[in-house]
C-alpha cells in the first residue's frame, strides 16, 4: 500500500523536529550540520553527507525518520541517528577502517554502520534493532550467520581502541584518491 500523502507540519513542529535532530546527533557525538527536511526521501529516514572536511559534514533526516519513530515495531530517531553516525564515524576516523581485521573488507559499509551504530546508542532496544540490522544485511551479503556474529563481536574492542574522538577534526589523510570524498552516503540506509 503506498504511504498516505505527507501531513504539513506547524513552523513549532518543524523548529521542534529541527531542535530533536540537532540535539540527538550532538549526543551520538555527530560533528558537522543536522539538519530537518520535511519531505519523504525514500532513503530510510537520514542520509549521510561528506565534505572535504567533518565540520562541514551534513546529516539529514527526513519526515519518515519520525514516522518510524512512532511505530514501535520500527527504528527510532535514535537508532536512525545513531547509523548515520556510524556511516561519519567510518570516514572519519581512518584508524577504525585501516585497522579493522582483512576478513572485514568483505563486509559492506552498511553492515558496519548499523554496528557503530548499536555501540553508539543507550537504549537496549535501539542496541538490539541495530545488531539485527547488520545480522539481516550480512544474511543478504551471504554471510553465514555464525560468522557475521563473530565479526560483531570482533568490532567491540576495536571500536574502543580505535576511536578515542581525535580524528574527525583533521583532514582525512586517505586523500581523494579513496574517490568517497565527495560523494557522501547515497545509498538508501536502513530500509
Ligand atoms: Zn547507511
């Protein structure tokens, strides 16, 4: 069944919706622009934009982030966030990428965020969704089940000894040549 067409919302609800954005990606630790757009973007609720430099990086979510938040059986602005976040934390801390074991570079950037992402939140369920997340994406990719869990678990400690919070306000010294730098996250995310 398609979606009903979107309701407008008051300029209150938008500042409210802005303000919420604003303050859940500062406590996900997101650095740059979060930024409210009142449309349905068919891309799962958020999406991930890289610049040259963090500070400058966007993150926005559209009206389905809120959408799903309403619905218990669904992702909530939190979880969304928090996946957006991981998709930032992946660009920028080139340590966490550079050192992730080899067996992980079969592993798509999706899974990881969705991983990033559970570490990130504080709510058991927002935990749980995430995980599962990555689980059903794995699933999709062919991996088998024992060894995608075997990979999350392996990600926990490298999370804390990778990301100590440094790298994000420099430049990312992979350069142009990784050819991402630019592009930002495209790619519709947890749909
Ligand atoms: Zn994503």
């Amino acid at each position: 069944m398609p979606p009903l067409p979107l309701e407008p919302i008051t300029a209150a609800e938008q500042r409210a919706r802005q303000h919420g954005v604003a303050q859940i990606a500062r406590l996900l630790g997101f650095v740059g622009r979060a930024e409210y757009r009142h449309i349905r973007s068919q891309a799962g609720g958020a999406q991930f934009g890289l610049a040259d430099v963090a500070e400058e990086d966007v993150l926005i979510v559209y009206a389905e982030a809120f959408e799903r938040d309403a619905d218990p059986d669904d992702f909530s602005l939190e979880a969304i966030v928090a996946h957006e976040r991981g998709h930032q934390l992946l660009a920028r801390h080139p340590r966490l990428s550079r050192n992730l074991p080899v067996a992980w570079s079969e592993v798509s950037e999706e899974i990881v965020a969705s991983l990033l992402g559970s570490l990130l939140v504080q709510n058991e369920k927002d935990q749980q969704e995430l995980l599962l997340k990555a689980l059903f994406e794995a699933d999709k990719h062919g991996m088998e089940p024992d060894r995608a869990t075997l990979f999350i678990m392996e990600l926990r400690p490298f999370w804390r000894e990778c990301y100590d919070g440094t790298d994000e306000a420099e430049h990312d010294s992979r350069g142009s040549s990784h050819g991402v730098q630019d592009a930002g996250c495209q790619a519709p995310c947890l749909v």
